[in-house]
C-alpha cells in the first residue's frame, strides 16, 4: 500500500476563502503538516472583502499547535488583544463598535469584563439552568410534530437565541431582527450571504442595526429598570463614570454575536456526528445524564466553532527558531489546536469518553478565556438530553457549511425523526 501523498506546503494559502470553504478534515491535513514541520510560519495577509487599503495589512504568523495556543492566550502581556483580534482585518470603527472588551487589554478589560461577568459564573448559569431546561423542552416539543426539516431552523438555532436574550433583556418581538444583524456579522466572508451587495455594505448596516437597538433598549433601560444585562449596564460605573451608549451598544454585539453563533453551530456539528457514529450515540442515550457533561466536552472539542482570533506581539521574541517584532500579527487556529496528534490520542476520533479532554473550543485561558463556556455547556447539555429522549431515530444529512475563516459554522443541514404528537 503507498503511503498518503503529502500535502505540499507551498499550495496553501491559509487566508484565502477557498481554502476555509474546504470540509475540516480536508483543510486539517495541511494544519498536521504544519503542526509536524513548521509550528509556526509567516503567510500573507487573508483575503480581504472589505476593500481596506493595503497598507493596513499586515502578514501574520500561524500558531497551530496545541501547546502554544495555550501559552500564548495565557500571555496577554507579550501577546495583547487591543491592537485587533479578528484574523481579517476591518475598519477599526467596525471593530470599536463590535467587539467591546474582546479586544482590549488590562486594565480596561478587567473592568468592563467585570461588569457583566457575576452573570455568567457556574453558580449563576445553575441558577438559570431551569429555565434553559424549560425552553429546550420547549423547542424540541414544537419541531416534533414536524417529522424534519432544516435541523439549524429547528433546532440548533433557537436555545442560544432564547437563552441570550431572556439575559440581555431583549423583547420577544425583536429577537429575530437582532439574531438575524448579528449572524451577519460573522458571515459574509460567504459569497450567499451578501450576494450582490459589497460586503462592507452588509457589515455597516447590520452594525447600524445592533447598534441602534441596543441604544433604544438602554434608553429603555434607564426609564424603566428591569432584572437583566442590561439593566445592570446602563446603572453600572466604572472609576466613577458611567458606560457610554456607544460602549453599551458595542457590549451588546458582542455578547449577541459570542452567544448565538457559536453554540448553534457546535450543536448542528454534533448532531450530524453522531448520526455518522452510531455507536457513540448509542453510548449516550443508554448512560443519558450521566455521560452528557463529558459528551458535551467533545461536542466543543469536535466542533470547534470559533477557528481563529489574533494576538499582536508587545515586545521582541523568539518561538520555534522564529524571531518576531514587536507590533506582529500572530494568529491562533484553535480547530488545529483541538485536533493536534501530542494533546489528543486518535484526535479525528468522536469519543464521547475522551476523558480528560482539556480542549482548546473555549479558547486556551487566560484573561479571555470564553465567558459564556458555562451557560454554552448547560445549553448543550439541555437540548441534547431532550433531543435523545423525544427523538431518538433522529438523523442529520451532511451539512451545509459556511465559507469562513472565524466560524465553523453550519449554514442548513437537513435532518428527518419519526414525527410526534
Ligand atoms: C460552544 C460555545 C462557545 C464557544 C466554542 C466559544 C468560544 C470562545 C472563544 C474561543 C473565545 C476567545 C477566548 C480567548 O481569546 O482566549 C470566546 C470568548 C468569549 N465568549 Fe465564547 N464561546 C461559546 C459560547 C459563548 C456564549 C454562550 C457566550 C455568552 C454570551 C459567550 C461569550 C463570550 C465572550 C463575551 C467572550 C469574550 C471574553 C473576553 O474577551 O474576555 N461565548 N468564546
């Protein structure tokens, strides 16, 4: 038998949109090159959809092992988030106006970080665990009578959406609106997505759109307190000040964007996973609860929604023979992360038993460590235990996936389950 041809290096260009439109396990065999011969190495700038002048974009270095994305997301001294963390580059009004304390540093992220994160504590999310139980009973009640259908529309969309906007205090009415600005945000790296409009076109509007809700809601908010997010915004100060609209409105993106997305699409890439291993899921409807926390460890792991963000050197170092400025782009890819060969035995295995499974899906720690990770785990514990025990024939076909180099995402994916009353 011939070994498997190996990929030539020279052939990948990890910011071009063809290479993310690719499956994960075809584009993972150029990241096992990497991550064997070259664990770090310098590429051109990613393609750019926003039409940026040149000068503003910079190569970048790829950092694809295991071990060093944890490092360096647990060094935000030597490698800092306020100089951008999105692989592409964007206008930084765009950026100002989306990202909040994502991309910023101490102490101005401990503050505003602080000020929403008593929300999100295990305690807290426990405390809400109830309800997230109640709604996804809820959701899987509804698509049972339906026999199938778009299993992202049924399904996998709905629990972050309720669950990020019964915290936030976003009104019934509006949710879909906000869901709706907030995926393009991350979207429209896919040609399907904007279409004939220029991209920057489609970005600027959805931001206008969170933007100006999230103002209204605060102004809201201000008149009339309630027992939300933000509530607990508009009230809060921080070294004597209060937030401003523009800050509040760019938290509010944020958190839209962090908690829908990416707990939608790794519920959409574990549905499918287990309908291609039968026998993992068999292992989990029969131990149910008990295997659910560990199960859902993989489901991140496999998933991985969240592909890239971006760290820029502060000072001058050296990492795997490479010498690196000041001022570099380094860019961390957390699917090659959770699927390196020295952290994980077997790593394209599913393996709902894989314990410990200390996967990079949240991020490596450090001081950005995923905010949500608790009420993300709740989430998929909750719907995946209803889902298993009113639908357990349920199937998912091969999904749809969308063209990016920041979200692993599921764009439609047709499922089928003997219908119910
Ligand atoms: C499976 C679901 C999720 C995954 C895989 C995920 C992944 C991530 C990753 C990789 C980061 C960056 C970590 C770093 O830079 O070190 C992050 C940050 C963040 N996530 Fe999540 N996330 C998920 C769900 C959620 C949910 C439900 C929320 C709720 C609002 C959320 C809110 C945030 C926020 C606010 C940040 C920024 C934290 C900071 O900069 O201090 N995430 N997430």
């Amino acid at each position: 038998m011939s070994a498997a041809p190996i990929p030539d290096l020279r052939d990948v260009d990890l910011g071009s949109l063809d290479f993310w439109g690719r499956p994960a396990e075809e584009r993972d065999e150029y990241f096992a090159e990497l991550r064997r011969h070259a664990p770090i190495s310098r590429h051109r700038p990613p393609e750019d959809l926003l039409g940026l002048p040149d000068q503003e974009r910079m190569n970048y270095w790829a950092i694809v092992r295991y071990e060093d994305v944890r490092n360096i997301s647990r060094d935000p001294k030597t490698f800092c988030s306020a100089q951008g963390t999105q692989f592409a580059d964007a206008p930084p009004e765009f950026l100002e106006a989306s990202l909040s304390f994502l991309a910023m540093d101490a102490p101005r992220h401990t503050k505003l970080r602080g000020l929403v994160s008593s929300a999100f504590t295990p305690r807290q999310v426990a405390r809400i665990e109830e309800g997230i139980r109640v709604n996804a009973r809820r959701i899987v009640a509804e698509a049972a009578p339906t026999g199938g259908g778009d299993f992202v529309e049924l399904i996998a969309k709905r629990l972050p959406l309720v669950t990020i906007s019964d915290m936030i205090g976003v009104p019934e009415s509006d949710r879909e609106r906000v869901v709706a600005a907030a995926d393009l945000l991350v979207t429209t790296s896919d040609p399907e997505v904007f279409g004939e409009r220029p991209p920057i076109e489609v970005v600027g509007e959805a931001l206008w759109t969170l933007s100006s809700f999230a103002t209204e809601l605060a102004a809201h908010r201000e008149r009339n307190p309630g027992d939300d997010l933000m509530t607990a915004l508009v009230q809060a100060e921080i070294d004597g000040e209060r937030l401003t609209h523009a800050e509040i409105a760019a938290f509010f993106v944020l958190l839209s964007v962090a908690g829908n997305d990416t707990t939608r699409h790794t519920t959409s890439h574990a549905m499918r996973a287990l309908t291609v291993n039968p026998a993992q899921r068999r292992l989990l409807m029969d131990d149910g609860e008990e295997r659910l926390p560990t199960a859902v460890e993989e489901f991140v792991r496999w998933a991985s929604p969240v592909l890239t963000f971006r760290r820029t050197t502060t000072r001058e170092l050296e990492l795997h023979g490479e010498r690196l400025a000041p001022g570099e782009k380094v860019v961390l890819f957390y699917h090659s992360a959770n699927r390196d060969e020295s952290a994980f035995e077997d790593p394209w295995r599913f393996d709902l038993s894989r314990d410990p499974n200390r996967h990079l899906g949240f991020g490596g720690g450090g001081p950005h460590y995923c905010l949500g990770a608790s009420l993300a785990r709740t989430q998929l514990r909750s719907i995946f235990g209803e889902l298993l025990r009113v639908m357990p024939d349920i199937e998912a076909d091969e999904p749809e996936l969308l063209r990016s180099a920041f979200i692993h995402g599921v764009k439609r994916m047709s499922c089928t389950f003997t219908a119910r009353a």
